[in-house]
C-alpha cells in the first residue's frame, strides 16, 4: 500500500511572554489552508500533534497546555496605517476544534520580532538601532495593536536583562500597547453593570465582573468561591469538581455576555470568555519559590485558560486586569483598594506582573485608550515543520 511521504512547511517556533507557539507566514502555508476552513483547522492540528488523548503533544509541536498549544499566522497588512495581520489560532490538546474567537496577549510580544525578521515590515521602519514600532492587526478581534520592538544593528534584539515572572531566563523587553482593548462591537460591559449576579446552577448566585477588554473575562470574588486567590496550579487542576464548577461559571456567563446563546454552545467556544478570580493582597511562594509580598502587589489573580489554571497570566486576561482595575466599582478595582488608578501590580502563581491602564466615561460608558505592559520574546526554532501530506 502506497504511502503519502511528509511535507515541509517554513515555520517559526517563538516565545512570546509565558506562551510559545508555531508562526507562520501566511504566504508559506499550502494553498488549501491561506483560506479559513477545514483545511486550515486540520494541518495546525497536525503541527500541534492535537487531539491527543494522552496530552503530551508527543508527535507535535505542542506542549500539553494552554500555553503552548498556539499558532500564528501573520501577512502583510491590507489595512491602512498597519504593518501586519495578526491571526491566532489557540489548538484544543484533546479535541479536534482550534478556538478562533479571540487573541493571545502574551504571543502578540513575538509577532513584531516576527514580522521584521521575514520582512513583513518596510525596511524605512526599522532603524539601524533603537526601537521598531510595529502597527499589528490583530484580526481576531479587529483591534490594533503596536509593539516596540528592540533594534541592534538592524535586527532584532532578543537578548537582555528584562525579566519576566513565569519566564526561567531574562530577554530584552517589547513594550506592548493593545489599543481601545473593549473587546469587538459590542459594550466594555456587555450586561451593562460594572458588578452583576450571576445565578449558576449548582453553585449559587455569584459577584461577577464581566467585560471585553483583550479578551472576553468573567472575575469573581475568590472568597465566594473558597479560594484565597493565592493558589497554585495543582491546588485548582488537581481538583476535577472545582474544575467543573469554573467550566459551568464560564459557560452560564458566556449566556449572560451573549457570547452564545445555550450553555452547551460553550464546549465549542474554550478560549473565551475566560474565568479569574481575584482577591486582597497576600503574602505567598509563587510556583519557583519565590516569595511574594502583600506590600509589593496591589491584589491576587488568579486565571484558567481552557480549563485550567494558567501557570502565569494570560497577556490578554491582564488587559482585561488592568482596564477593570481602572474603573472604580469592578471587582477587580475594589479587590485593589478601590478608587482611581492608572497602574495595578498584581499577583500570579508564578510571580507579578504590572500593567497600565487609563479610563474614562463618555456618554455614560466606559473607554480606555489603551493597555501598557512589558514582555519579552525568543526565537527558539526555525526551518520547517514537518506533517504528514493527508493530514488537512
């Protein structure tokens, strides 16, 4: 019997913030999957070596979490004003369905570093030394994004001594700015309530906080939900009943945002809204030993990204942070003392993390401009992925 020989796709495997993933040039994929569809969803499935039931990603790219199941694909933007077109792709590890519905904060710090090096971006752009500015589409959700990326003898600077909670070695730093960050069309606050009850079945009525701001993100009082907000990975995904109750929260607020219109729907749709609980300084040892202080951080936060608890922070989820904890009255904001304020540090289980946000109301609605963080990102790999020729 005849046997279909592999194909060799140009890839990039990158770091960006506590997230790794496979990049691609839209140009280099197969003709079939330039286009959105089947083909496209089958061959990045294949790459990340999804669905294994096993959940190690063992004949992939992937690497058994949330974190590390990703894919990009950049082009040359169309859009005026724009360098490139962002589009994320965040692959399910055990289920054949890649998540389309919303963006990866922390990956967006490699698409600059990306785009300059497969000259995406015009050669004008870029100095000799300096920064880079680089105008992203993010086409997931239709906003813009510009990331400043750090220029040595005109190539990106990847070394440095910028440390990041969550990642082992120091990087250079990409300031990122994800502008006007209210998610899609529709309102900040899609119930129109800074702080709504949220009647779950099987749970009781719980405090929420949801908004659209970097991604879709239901927040909740730790203490409603017998957390302290300091814990760790094991303490929440070693506990398959509180990951059920986090799952049935997500999904009875997605109904509530009108992400979807039926709880059921919410098993096609895990990548948002995402689910984090916040609570009041503590002191605590983040994931690497390192001792956190109640002085140092503003609040606790903790996060789960399909399904599970994320080992750091997700970059989008700390836009929806930092925009929350600039309006007076969120759960987020009274979690951090309440009142005014432009900048929040806060805590993860694998250390913290400052973000800035600036907020004002208009008309009787909520605005900011934009979100302010710092990341790093890394080359780790590059050449060619590898995928069977019937995969997609």
């Amino acid at each position: 019997m005849a046997k279909v020989p592999q194909i060799k796709i140009p890839a990039t495997y990158m770091r960006g913030g506590t997230s790794k993933g496979v990049f691609f040039k839209l140009t280099d994929l197969p003709p079939s999957a330039q286009v959105p569809g089947a083909a496209r969803d089958a061959l990045l499935l294949r790459v990340i070596g999804s669905p294994d039931p096993y959940g190690k990603h063992t004949d992939g790219m992937g690497g058994g979490t949330s974190s590390t199941s990703k894919t990009v694909i950049i082009t040359k933007s169309s859009k005026p004003d724009h360098d490139v077109d962002y589009l994320f792709g965040q692959v399910s590890i055990d289920r054949p369905f890649v998540d389309w519905s919303g963006n990866c904060g922390n990956l967006t710090a490699a698409v600059g570093s990306f785009a300059i090096a497969s000259g995406l971006v015009d050669a004008e752009r870029v100095p000799r030394d300096g920064v880079a500015i680089v105008r992203i589409w993010q086409a997931n959700i239709g906003k813009t994004i510009v990331a400043h990326v750090p220029i040595t003898d005109h190539a990106v600077q990847e070394t440095g001594d910028f440390e990041l909670d969550g990642v082992t070695f120091p990087a250079a730093e990409v300031r990122v700015e994800f502008m006007d960050p209210a998610d899609g069309e529709g309102a900040m606050f899609p119930t129109g309530n800074l702080v709504d009850d949220l009647q779950v079945p099987g749970v009781g009525t719980l405090k929420t906080t949801m908004i659209n701001a970097g991604i879709p993100t239901i927040f909740l009082n730790a203490d409603e939900i017998g957390c302290s907000g300091s814990e760790l990975q094991d303490a929440i995904n070693g506990d398959a009943q509180l990951l059920a109750m986090f799952e049935t929260i997500r999904a009875h607020g997605a109904v509530r945002m009108g992400l979807i219109r039926d709880v059921a729907e919410a098993a096609g749709r895990q990548h948002t809204p995402k689910v984090a609980f916040v609570a009041a300084p503590r002191d605590y040892a983040a994931s690497s030993g390192k001792q956190i202080r109640a002085l140092d951080i503003d609040l606790n936060v903790r996060a789960l990204s399909m399904g599970r608890l994320h080992h750091a922070m997700m970059g989008t989820a700390a836009v929806a942070i930092g925009t929350a904890a600039a309006i007076p009255g969120t759960l987020v904001n009274l979690a951090a003392g309440g009142g005014d304020r432009e900048t929040v540090t806060f805590g993860h289980p694998s250390g913290t993390l400052k973000v800035g946000a600036a907020a004002s109301r208009k008309g009787g609605e909520w605005t900011v401009d934009k979100v302010v963080m710092s990341r790093s990102a890394r080359v780790l790999m590059e050449g060619w992925v590898r995928v069977p020729g019937d995969s997609f």
